[in-house]
C-alpha cells in the first residue's frame, strides 16, 4: 500500500484535513513522543482511530519494527473489549495503523470529572477487563501496559487500548533490552526491575487499574519517578477508599511476588463474589511463593474496627493475628508537587486523554537509571561518621569539604535527571554526551545556587545543637560554656548533615550522593574496602580529637573565631 500524504507542514507534520493513503484525517486525538493518533475517515465515512509515525521516526527501522509488531499482536486479538485492528502501512513514507474509533472517554477522564466508580460501574470495569484480559491471553499475548489512560469507557463498558508495548508471550526480544517502558506506577515491579513478564504482569496493572476506579488515586501515589516506582516493587499501595469487599483481591494481585499473586480463576470467581455482595477473602487463596496455600484475612470486618487504612496491601508473607492499622502514607495525592513526572503512553483509539504523551527513543521508552538501584546506605552511614568525627576535630575545613561535595552532588543529580527527561522526549541521540558538557557549566552554577541556599537551615541548626551541647555539657562538668570544643562541634556536624540530608531540598542531594557514591563502589570488595577505611579514619580522628584534649584546628583560619562570634568563651 501507498500513503499519499496532502497538506503536510513544512516540518513534516499532518493537520486536520490532510489525506493519509485511503483515510481523512478530522482531528487529532491524541500523541506520543513516536507517534499521534488521529480520528479519521475511511472511504465509507466510518471513523477511525489512525496512529501515525512522527516524521522525526518514520525512517528509524526500530521504530517500524515497533509498529509492526503492534499490527501483529493486534491482529491475533478478537474480543469486543479490545479496540480491533483494521488496517496499516509499515512501508510508506509515514507509517500508520488503523483501530475502531471508540466515542468514549478515557477512564482517568471519567474518574476527575465524575469522581470514582461505585456499585454497577465498578463491577462492570473490573468484570469487563478481567474478561478482554482472558482474550488477550488466550492469543498468547501480554498487554504489559494496562493503566486508566489506555480504558475507554463506551456505554460503560472498558475498552483496552495502546498494544503499543504488548509483546506475544514467550518472545524475549523484548523482554532482553533491560529498559522499563511504560508509566511508573502501573508498570508491575517485574517490569521494573527487568525480569520476565508473565500473564501475572497484566494482572497487576488490572488491580492497579481497577483500585484507581474504585478510589480516584493512583495506587502509588504519585511524584518523582524514581519514588513511586521504589514504592511498586516494595508493594506500598494505598487502596483507601477502596470498597472493603474488593480490596483483597486487589491487594493480592498487587504483591511485587508475581507468583503470589491469584490466578485467572480466583480473580474471575472472586469478582463473581464481589457482584454478589460477598467478600472476595470467601474464594480467593494466597500462595507464598509457590509453598502451600494459606486463606487471606478477611479485611472487610478488619476495616469496621480499624479504619480504611488497615485495606492497604498486606506484606507477601502476613505475620499472625489481625493486620495492623497503617497511617495514610505522606506521599498520598496530598503531597509535594514531583520534581518531574512521567510521561504516559497516548491512546491507538478513541478521545483525547488529560495526561502528556508517551516519550520514545526509537520506538523504546527509557527509565531513570537510578531507579532500583542499591542506595548504599552502609558506605553513606560510614561517611557521616567521618563528617562527624571531622567536625570535632577540624570544623571550618570539614565545613567547606562537604559544601564542595553538597554542590558535586546537586550538580550530577541535575545533569543525570536533565539527560533522562532529553533522552524521555528525544530518545538517545549522538549528542546526548556533548550536551551534557556543554550543559555541565549550567548544572554546576545551578548546583551551586542551590547549596547556598539549601545550606542556610543546616548551617542555623548545626550553630543552634553546637551551643545547647555546649551548654549541657557545662551544665554536667560545670564551668563557663564552651561550645567550640569537640563534642559540641560533633553534635553539631551531626545535625547539621541529618538536616542537610533530610530538610528543603534534601531530595536532590540524596540522589546525587547515591549516584556518586554507586559510581565508585560497584564491586562488593571495593565497597567493604572503603568502608573500612572510612571507620579507620573515624578512629584517627578521634585520636586526634583525644590528644588535643577537645581543641579543635581552626585551619585554614589562623585562630579560633572570636569570642564575640561565638558570645561565649571559645575555649581554645
């Protein structure tokens, strides 16, 4: 087939009216970093759904090979729950893919507009996934990217969409790239973390989907990305607001263990149950592991007494007794604006959807590279240790060594999140690496602004727990206070870098110090290494600070600061 493409822009682009091969396109419903969907018209006036490669893409044979393989998986596919394929051109100068055009509002839509889903409508969501979800199985294909954007609701009736990441069972050329595609916070932590996904992979987004219906949040919060993905694979969803007869079933298939979660049958009989008014808990089983099969609590009556808080998920392995209540986590729709969000996949069929589109790199979506990574806490706790010791012995030089490192820090945390949000609207490019020289100047300066700033209340709390360890020190010893002395000067480089870590704009420094410090111990023995360093200069520092009888060094400063500075008596 041919495409004939009228009234094509300058830049490659195709607006309302122009023809693509046999189609008219009408309006543009949605778009992606690869692609747009338009609403068209076949030669018969039907409406259609078209996909179309962005010009930018359209020769990059990764990208049409990603096509291609969304026309194949769709054509195995015969359900009425799914938007069915109709017709393509991988060939043409502008690839496409046609779908039915389904006249419905995307599920997230109908959830901030109308609010969430009660009674009928929520049975009828779950039931109707569950049901296309069998379908898309049973043709030995996995959708891998079930989310509210890519349901359509038509006469409220879910309509699945966007194959766009969907691969055939058992095919590993997708599963072989180590990259997360997808939109964090209903990408199942198997997918996160690389591993092969399974049949059990749509069944998680499916209860992640679903208890978004039911409650109007996102399972997982939201935030940065690298956040509400931790929080997928250590299982922390929040189902408050979730109906407590359904909130078992969708608490189990949300366990990070994908071979915990329940079966097509158990979902199928548990949502039968739900219909009936009856807890799931009455037919659904939990496997740990693969071990025997243990029966769920039953949350319903738990909830009565403890509040919607105790339907949160349960851990893979539930210790005895009744679940304990758990606070609304921090990070519910209440908290803190993202310092970047992740950018969802646009829509093959039907209405325009409020998120932002899909970013590609080739027709492959990347993940920040820090996400799941180890966070080092051994070496982190073994260099505070250090910085505190250092304070005690020599303040204004330790002082100015971990500014020095504050703006390391911030600088490559802004340059590693810059290249993550260029390569998440612009794919990996040959200039990434000269970009990010050219750029370095700017993230340093930036980093440097920030530490300034962000320096203010550590620096205030550090001099504020300096003088009131001073105090009770005098107030235990007797004599005149003096708060330049060691163990004050510990205290308050303790504080200091606990308020640094963990105060305003303590996020970015927490990233970059991570990655930093990942960068230089990769291997196991390097790590142990510079831990024991780092205890055996603690050790020397305390020496130090033992012989000098609590006298600090003032280097690089000739002496001590005045006592004027201080309002008390220095002490040195």
């Amino acid at each position: 087939m041919t495409t004939e493409v009228l009234g094509s822009g300058a830049a490659g682009s195709l607006p309302e009216h122009a023809k693509l091969g046999p189609y008219r396109l009408v309006q543009q419903l949605g778009e992606g970093g690869m692609g747009v969907v338009h609403l068209g018209l076949d030669k018969n006036g039907r409406a259609v759904a078209i996909k179309v490669l962005r010009a930018h893409v359209a020769h990059d044979p990764v990208a049409r090979a990603r096509l291609a393989r969304e026309v194949e998986t769709l054509s195995r596919i015969d359900d009425p729950g799914v938007a069915p394929f109709l017709d393509a051109d991988i060939d043409g100068e502008r690839p496409y893919l046609v779908t039915r055009y389904v006249p419905g509002p995307s599920l997230d839509e109908v959830v901030e507009s109308e609010g969430p889903l009660r009674g009928v409508d929520l049975r009828r969501l779950g039931q109707g996934l569950a049901q296309s979800l069998e379908a898309i199985h049973a043709a030995d294909v996995i959708h891998r990217d079930l989310k509210p954007g890519n349901v359509l609701l038509l006469d409220g009736e879910p309509v699945l969409i966007d194959f766009g990441i969907a691969h055939i069972a058992h095919d590993v050329r997708l599963t072989s790239t180590g990259l997360v595609m997808g939109t964090p916070g209903y990408l199942a932590p198997e997918v996160v973390e690389g591993s092969p996904v399974t049949q059990a992979t749509d069944w998680w987004g499916w209860a992640a989907t679903v208890a978004y219906g039911a409650s109007g949040r996102p399972p997982f919060g939201r935030g940065p990305m690298d956040l509400v993905l931790a929080r997928v694979t250590r299982g922390e969803a929040d189902l408050t607001g979730v109906d407590p007869l359904l909130a078992p079933l969708l608490a189990a298939a949300l366990t990070p263990d994908a071979g915990a979660r329940p079966e097509v049958a158990e979902v199928l009989s548990a949502l039968d149950a739900y219909a009936a008014g009856r807890p799931t808990t009455q037919v659904l089983s939990r496997r740990p592991g693969r071990g025997a099969t243990a029966l769920l609590p039953v949350l319903p009556a738990a909830t009565e007494v403890l509040g919607s808080s105790a339907a949160r998920v349960a851990p893979t392995s539930p210790p005895p007794g009744p679940p304990t209540p758990k606070p609304t986590p921090a990070w519910s729709d209440r908290g803190a604006r993202p310092a970047y969000e992740p950018i969802p996949a646009a829509p093959v069929a039907g209405t325009p959807t409020s998120q932002p589109p899909t970013s590609w790199q080739g027709g492959v979506e990347h993940a920040d590279p820090r996400i799941g990574r180890p966070n080092r806490s051994g070496v982190l706790a073994a260099l505070v240790a250090v910085i505190t010791a250092a304070a005690a012995v020599a303040p204004v030089a330790t002082l100015v060594a971990v500014l020095l490192l504050t703006v390391l820090a911030r600088a490559t945390d802004r340059s590693v999140t810059h290249l993550v949000l260029r390569r998440h609207g612009s794919g990996v490019r040959r200039s990434d690496v000269p970009v990010a020289v050219a750029t370095g100047p700017w993230h340093l300066l930036l980093a440097v602004i920030a530490s300034a700033i962000g320096s203010v209340v550590p620096f205030l709390v550090g001099v504020s727990t300096t003088f009131c360890t001073g105090l009770a020190v005098a107030s235990i010893t007797g004599g005149a206070a003096r708060p330049a002395m060691a163990i004050p000067l510990a205290a308050g480089g303790l504080f200091a870098t606990w308020m640094a870590w963990w105060g305003p704009g303590g996020a970015s420094l927490r990233r970059g110090t991570r990655s930093l410090v990942r960068g230089v111990t990769g291997a196991t023995a390097v790590r142990q290494a510079l831990v024991a360093v780092l205890m055996l200069g603690v050790v020397g520092l305390v020496a130090v600070a033992v012989l000098r009888s609590g006298v600090p060094l003032w280097w690089p400063l000739s002496s001590a600061p005045s006592s004027t500075l201080w309002g008390l008596n220095p002490g040195s």
